[in-house]
C-alpha cells in the first residue's frame, strides 16, 4: 500500500478511535457510557454510510469528480477518482485524436477502402475513393449489402471465400467499364473485413503497350532473319578461306535471335491469352515423347529415367503443355554434367498431380530462385549463352501453367542439382483411357 493511503487510512483510524473516547468520556460525565458509545458508533457508521452512497451515485451517473481537499481516507478515494477519470479522459481523447487521423489517412487514400460486416457482408463505411471507383454514396449505401450494392461485379463467390479469396486482378469498375480495378480482401479483425480497390487502368494499358510492341517487333525481325540465315546457310568456306569459324559463329548467332524471336511471340502469345483448350492431355505418349527428345539432346551423355505412378491423364492444351515440360526436360539436361542423371516423376499428391524433373546438375544458390521465372533472367549468362539459352524458357512455363490453373515449385541446392515441379489441381485431371502405361524407371533409362 503507498505511504499516502497507508497514511489517510490511519488518520481516518485515529478520528474513530477519538470520536469513541469522547463518547465514553462524556458518557461517564452522564452516567451514561454504552450509549453514548453506541450512538457515537451509530453516527460515524451512517456517516461512512452517506459518503459510500455519495460515491456509489458518482460512479454511476458518471458525474465529473472533484479532487478532495481533506486529509480522510474518504478525500484521498475522491483523489484517486479524479485522478483516474482524468487519465481516462486524456487517454480517450488521444485515441479520438488518432482514430480521425487514421480514418483522415484513409479516407485520403486513392485506393477505394470499404469496411465490410463479415456475417452480413453490409458496407459499414467506406472512403471517398470508394465514390468514384466502386459507386458507393454517404450515407445511403451504408448498411447496404456489399454484393448487391456492388452489382454486376461477381463478389458472392469471391467474399464467400473469406480468408482464402484470391485478389482479383482485372475487373471492370460498375461506375465506369473502362476504369479497371484490382480488388483485395483483408480479413483484419474477427468481425470485419477490408475491400481495397486499386485502379489499374493504367498499368494494365501500359502492359498492353508492351505486349504489343514486343510482338510487333518480334515479327518484324522474324523476316530479316530468316533472310540473314538463309543467306549464312547459302555461304561456303570454301568459297571464303579463312573464314570457316567466322561464319560458323554467325550461324550460330542467327539461329539464337531466330529462337529468341520465337520466344518472345510464344511468351506474347501466352500473356494475351486468357483462357486454354480444354482437350484431354495423354500423360503416356506424353512422357514417352519427353524421353526420346531428352536422349537426342543428351546424345548419351546422361541417364535419362521416366517413372510414371499417377495412373491419369491431364486437361488442358496438349500443345502447351508438352512446351513447358519440354523446356523443362530440356533445361535439366542442358545443366547437368556429362554422367549426371535427369530423372521425370508423374505422380499424385494430396489435391491433384505433380510432374516432377530432377537432376544432378550445378544447382542454383537459393537468393535467385525467387527470380527464375522473370524473362531473361540467368543465373550465370556466361553458361546460358553457352548452352543456347534465352532466358524465356522458364517465364513460357510458368504462363502456361498459370492458364492450365497449375504452378510451379523450384527446389535447388547448389552442387546437389534442381528439381522442377508442375503441380495441377484435380480439376485438371481426368481418368486416363490409355491400357498401357510406363511400368518403372529401368524400363526408359539410358
């Protein structure tokens, strides 16, 4: 206990004590010494009685406390009231002082915010932003439901998802079609969530620009190579001593940009393109094909295994999908070392099926994994131009797994080698109608 109370509560203390000795004292000069005692008893009682009641009526009318002036434990109780409804005062007042000044930053965001009720999904409050890109108007749209405010953006199915919502990326805005929004859910407290929508018009417009002029330049470029290769094949040593390595290194050139041409239309091709075909996809000829086409780029130089245990077929565009898992069986052999083993895993997982490419090659230091997919990014650029690369391969895979609804897991260690895996979701994947399949690995190594 503090000096202070400890201090008022004695004082207190002493004040009965004395009360009760000049009751006995004047109760012995009356012939009367219970009673008088006992009355003096009764009146401290009841005046510790009043105060209490006073205290009680203040507390709950919430009345403004006054700071006591006497030196009672009753005056130091006043004190400690006033004391903390001040603090609780000063304290609501700095929390109102920052609540306006988050709500100040957010209503000044350009990005549109609406606080959304979780159980009724109604709009509680929203930004200024929210006007001019979703629609909503103060104060009438408050209270109203999100989807049906919000009408025809498809948001049933998307706030059904709670927590596991994907963004949306590209949707037009019910105020204006043109205008382009990204939309966000964050489930921010157990009983609300956030919607943020982004205006994206722009940058998807600058993306479109870009899209379109890598493609227009990559055709343009496709005739004159043809024509400067055509020309280098027409071109004899012989005819031009000395020159024999020259023009050998030209060819080699020229069929690189001629690649790389043909890779950027695929990978243009691929960002435009918003959905895929949707014909069923036969795993064993598939794999059959990834066999032969990794033994004619390893010429021998490697032990090349297909293990086949997943029993399905997959969904999608035969075409696009024997691409990705080409470049990447492709990739695996070109980066392992003469003796090193390249082995393709089909298998099924816990929600879909996996197709899985291993080697034992360099391996890649993990602080580039994150960048892999980029396009013309290389790890080392010194042995990607060696080995043909252009640096497009693994951005070509990852947009057409991203159209197949799959994704791609990079696993590496350096000197221990990589492993490449296509994860698909069960919708992507169908019985498969072929009798025979790939037995085991010993059957397809070389």
């Amino acid at each position: 206990m503090p000096r202070h109370i400890r201090s008022a509560w004695l004082k207190t203390l002493a004040t009965l004590a004395a009360l009760l000795l000049a009751a006995g004292l004047l109760g012995l000069a009356v012939g009367h010494v219970w009673m008088c005692i006992a009355l003096a008893s009764i009146g401290a009682l009841a005046w510790h009685y009043w105060r209490l009641r006073r205290v009680l009526r203040g507390l709950t009318a919430r009345h403004r406390w006054d700071m006591g002036d006497g030196t009672g434990v009753w005056n130091e109780l006043d004190r400690l009231l006033y004391r903390n409804q001040w603090e609780m005062r000063t304290r609501k007042r700095r929390l109102l002082d920052m609540l306006r000044s988050y709500r100040a930053a957010a209503a000044a965001l350009p990005d549109a915010v609406v606080v959304v009720d979780r159980n009724s999904q109604r709009v509680q409050w929203f930004n200024e932003a929210a006007t001019s890109l979703l629609g909503l108007h103060h104060p009438g749209d408050l209270g109203e439901a999100l989807v049906e405010r919000l009408q025809p953006m498809p948001l049933a199915h998307w706030l059904a998802g709670g927590r596991n919502a994907e963004p949306i990326l590209d949707v037009p805005s019910p105020v204006d079609p043109a205008i382009r929004l990204n939309l966000r859910l964050i489930p921010y407290s157990p009983d609300y969530w956030l919607l943020i929508a982004r205006d994206v018009s722009k940058l998807l417009r600058l993306e479109q620009v870009r899209r379109d002029f890598v493609a227009n330049v990559s055709h343009e470029l496709r005739t004159p190579l043809t024509v400067v290769h055509g020309y280098l094949d027409m071109m004899d040593p012989e005819d031009f001593p000395g020159t024999g390595p020259m023009l050998e290194e030209m060819r080699k050139q020229s069929q690189r940009m001629a690649q790389l041409v043909e890779d950027l239309l695929t990978l243009s091709r691929l960002e435009s393109q918003e959905h895929t075909e949707a014909e069923a996809v036969a795993m064993t000829p598939m794999l059959a094909t990834l066999r032969r086409e990794a033994e004619a780029h390893s010429q021998g130089r490697h032990q090349i295994s297909i293990i086949d245990t997943a029993g399905v077929d997959l969904q999608g565009s035969n075409k696009e999908l024997h691409s990705a898992f080409s470049n990447l069986v492709t990739n695996a052999v070109r980066y392992t070392p003469a003796g090193g083993r390249v082995e393709v895993e089909f298998a099924r997982e816990v929600d879909g099926v996996v197709l899985s490419v291993r080697d034992t090659g360099y391996g890649i230091p993990a602080n580039h994994l994150p960048r892999l997919t980029e396009r013309f990014y290389r790890v080392s650029s010194s042995r990607s131009r060696e080995s043909g690369g252009t640096g497009l391969g693994l951005s070509i895979v990852k947009h057409i797994l991203g159209l197949h609804h799959a994704r791609l897991d990079i696993q590496s260690e350096v000197g221990k080698g990589s492993t490449f895996s296509c994860h698909f979701d069960a919708d992507q994947v169908r019985a498969r109608t072929e009798v025979a399949s790939l037995p085991s690995a010993e059957d397809f190594s070389a």
